[in-house]
C-alpha cells in the first residue's frame, strides 16, 4: 500500500503523469516520420537541400509591396475593442467586394451578414464541424487530398471518410463511388475546388450532382476555395458562394489568395435554401461569439490586404507556368516519368515508375540528390508512383530539383 502511495505522489510531483490523463483523440503518433527525421539531420549539419514541397509563399521571393502591408496594420481604430461576433462590417464587406470583383452577375451579390470571419480557413473547419456534427459523425472528404483535414476532424471527434477521386485525363468525382460511402452518420460532403495536390476543379455537372445528393440526404456541402484564383489558364472560375441547390459553406482566405498565410485571415459565406442559409447563420454566429478569435488591427487591414491579391496573384501564376514549363521541357527528354494534368492550384504530380514505395524514393532522392519531394502516400494517393510538386518554388531552385530528380530516376535499378 505505501508502494502504490509513494509511487504515486512522485509521479504527481515529478509531473510524470499517466497517459490516461489525457482524451483519446490526442493519441497521436508524435514520431516524425522517416521523410522528416532525415530532414532534420541534413537540416542540422547545415547541408543545403533543394526544396521542391515549399509552399509558404512568404519564403518563395515572390515580390510583396512590404510598406502599404505594414501601413495597413496601423488604423487608428485599432485602439478600440467594439467586436462584431461575425468580424467587422468593413472587413466583411471588402470580401464580398472581393467576390463582386471575381464576377458576380447583377443580383448575385454575396451578403455581407453571410460571412462570417475566421483566423484561418483550419479555424473555419473547427467551427463547420461543430456546427454540423456531433461526435462521431461523419463528413466525406476527397482523395486524394490535404493532409491537415485528417486532423482538423480528429480534434472536433468527427470521421473523415474518404471518397475516390480517379484519374482519366484529369481527375474527376465519382457520384457512386460518393454515394457508397454516405451513412446514416454523415453530416457534409467536403470539395476541394480546386483541390491540392490534384489540382482540379469541380466541374458544373459534378456540382448540381452533389447538390441533389445533399439536399435528398439532407447534408451540407462544404466547398474549400482557398486556391480558387489560381486557376493556370488565367481564367476566373465559379465559386461556389452562390450555390442554392444545397445548405453550402463556402471557405477562403487571404492565406492563399493573398499569400499572406501570416496574416491569419478567412472566412466562411454560408449560402442555399433561404430558410436554413439564415438558421446556419445564426448558429454559426453563436459559435464565433464563444471565440470572437480575430484581432480588430487584422480586421481593419482586411480590405487593403485583399487588394495586395492582385500584384500576388499575377507573380504566383507566372511562377507556376515558368515551372510547368520547366518541367514539361525535362520531361519531353526522357520517358519514365510524366506530369499528371492539373488545372489550378499550387502542385504538381508526377508518375514515376513503381521500381520501390514512394516513401523509399523521396528518402532516397534527399539521401543522395538533396531534394525534398513528397511522397504521393502524404496525401492518399492509392497506390504507389506519384511523387507532388510545389509549384511555387523559385524557378532556379525547380529547375535544378528536377533535373536531379529525373536524373537518379533514370539511373534507379
Ligand atoms: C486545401 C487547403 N485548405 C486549407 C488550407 C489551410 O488554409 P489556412 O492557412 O487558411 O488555414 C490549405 C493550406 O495549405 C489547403 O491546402
């Protein structure tokens, strides 16, 4: 019995806690993987690595106008605390303007009380999922996809269930493949529009599909739009802010579309059924009370900030066809490997031949060419041979990463 005491007043004062203090869904298998471990070993003997998964835009020399992004920070009203719970009418208004801008008709304007303002698109999924589920309901995601909604789901106790997107000449949505998976427990199918790394667009009839879908079921539709401008014809795309066919929550912000991920400004515009648009709103409205999460400086800088999209935007498309052309020239020399087709977004996915797993592949083009790639399986990819791309990297740095890539993968056994 004084064992069992003393053992046990040490661990309290040693804080050496039992593991069951904890909740279950933060279970998680903390070890970085192999990828990562080998990284941070190169990383701390200072060996210079060819980085080709960058997307911090921040970090990619892209040209921002750093003076008018300070000054933007510095309104005076900053000094007062007045918050709005859905963020401020000026902030919410300069992203319906922003939605007006990308091509709205006459009549299809975005209403500002339909916005609601987040620090970060990840905040945006933390409030939809708690809005829509309970723990252990469902939410159909795409793959393959990003990473990070495995998570976002684990933390609010829903379950990600994926549905497949298949490759033919592009990537396209499969209707029974989604309807397979739906059970009693699903909440909202998720869309990535376009999405990352697959880099494709929702297209009109997969959209009034999963429309009718939603609406027999009775599900929301949750569209992330975060790479929406990046569409690499240049041209605008539909956003789903004015679907009405189903209860829909459309997600953004300037992390992207900016490239201020720094910034930590989002937001969620809730549309649909009129009745139920207005019930979401209000809940949703509750929910963001609770946090009232964003700073009032952010907040008053958001229309400024919206405005540095434009010089943004037009850096970062000519980036990615720089690089895509980069990349189609190398490819045009060889035979083992091809880009596969991508509409929007800032990735690429090239096919590799399947001579070991892409894990082993990406170790050892980091091992023994210094060049970080990531494996297709970060991202669900079935199957293996897909190696993902940022886009976004300085062009020297991709073109140099490339042709060490296809370099070894023409000398692989
Ligand atoms: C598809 C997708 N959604 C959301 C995010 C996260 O955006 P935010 O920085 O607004 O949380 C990312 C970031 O890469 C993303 O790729």
């Amino acid at each position: 019995m004084v064992d069992i005491y003393e053992s046990a007043v040490r661990s309290h004062h040693s804080t050496r806690y039992n593991d069951a203090v904890f909740a279950r869904r933060t279970e998680w298998k903390l070890a970085p993987n192999r990828l990562t471990q080998k990284l941070r070993q190169l990383r701390a003997a200072e060996t210079e690595i060819l980085d080709l998964t960058e997307s911090n835009p921040t970090r990619c020399d892209l040209r921002y106008e750093g003076a008018r992004i300070l000054a933007a920070l510095s309104h005076p009203e900053s000094l007062r605390y007045d918050p709005d719970p859905k963020g401020l009418a000026s902030a919410r208004e300069a992203v319906a303007a922003y939605y007006v801008e990308r091509g709205a008709a006459e009549g299809t304007r975005v209403d500002p009380e339909r916005i609601v303002l987040t620090t970060s698109t990840s905040e945006g999924y933390s409030f939809l999922f708690r809005l829509l589920c309970d723990p252990g309901d469902e939410v159909l995601v795409p793959f393959p996809s990003y990473p990070l909604f495995e998570l976002l789901a684990d933390v609010q106790d829903v379950k990600l269930v994926p549905y497949p997107l298949f490759y033919d000449h592009g990537w396209h949505l499969d209707l029974h493949a989604v309807k397979a998976v739906l059970t009693e427990r699903t909440r909202a199918i998720m869309v990535v529009h376009p999405n990352n790394p697959t880099g494709s667009y929702v297209k009109t009839t997969e959209a009034e599909a999963l429309n009718q879908l939603c609406r027999e079921r009775e599900l929301a539709l949750v569209a992330d739009e975060v790479f929406l401008d990046f569409a690499h014809s240049g041209l605008p795309r539909d956003s789903f802010v004015r679907n009405q066919g189903a209860l829909t929550f459309t997600l953004s912000g300037l992390s992207k579309i900016a490239a201020l991920p720094q910034m930590k400004v989002a937001w969620i515009v809730t549309s649909g059924p009129e009745e139920l648009a207005a019930h979401a709103g209000e809940r949703l409205e509750m929910i963001a009370d609770t946090y009232l999460s964003l700073s009032a400086p952010l907040q008053l800088a958001t229309p400024r900030l919206l405005q540095q999209r434009h010089a943004m935007r037009g850096q970062i498309l000519e980036r990615i066809a720089a690089n895509i052309a980069e990349l189609d020239a190398q490819l045009a020399n060889q035979g083992a490997c091809r880009r596969l087709e991508v509409e929007g977004g800032w990735y690429g996915v090239l096919r590799v031949p399947v001579t070991r797993s892409d894990e082993e592949l990406a170790l050892e083009l980091l091992e023994r060419q210094r060049v970080l790639v990531h494996p297709g399986h970060f991202y669900d990819f079935p199957g293996e041979g897909n190696l993902v791309l940022s886009l976004i990297t300085p062009t020297q740095r991709f073109q140099e990463g490339v042709k060490r890539l296809l370099q070894h993968i023409s000398e692989m056994p």
